[in-house]
C-alpha cells in the first residue's frame, strides 16, 4: 500500500475534536464515500480505500445514512422509458 501526506492545519484537529490518527481514518472513509457516490469507485474498491471489509463499509453507509445504491439519472431515464 502507498502512504500520502498531507498537510492538515493543526487547527482542524481541534475543530473537528479529532487525534491525527482518528483525523486520517475518517479522511479514507470520506474520500471513498465521496468517491463512490461520484461513480469513480466500485463498492469494493470504497471498502478497500476505508480500511474496511464490504460488510463494515455498508453498515458504516447506513450509519451516516449514504445511500448504498448509485444510480445515474441518465441510466435511470432510460431504463423507465423501456419498461
């Protein structure tokens, strides 16, 4: 696995009530719920980037109330003119 850094302003720790570490987790889980939601990752590959296994990841989705389906309107459009 690959490590980044990144410079974080001290003053985000005290605002966000977080120790570097918790800080650097939730990171990891935000970027890939947001990566998720933006359709650029796979569930899989969310879970992976969260540190955590498919399962862990969904209930962690509920948890924060994410919705677990991604679907492109587009696509969506579509599919209803079909039926």
């Amino acid at each position: 696995m690959t490590s980044v850094e990144i410079p974080v302003p001290e003053s985000l720790f005290a605002a966000l009530r977080k120790a570097p570490h918790e800080f650097a987790r939730e990171m990891r889980i935000a970027a890939s719920i947001h990566w998720y939601q933006q359709g650029a990752i796979s569930m899989e590959r969310a879970a992976e980037t969260a540190g955590m296994s498919r399962p862990e990841y969904l209930v962690e989705l509920a948890r924060r109330r994410v919705d677990v389906f991604v679907v492109d309107e587009v696509d969506l459009a579509r599919e209803l003119h079909r039926a």
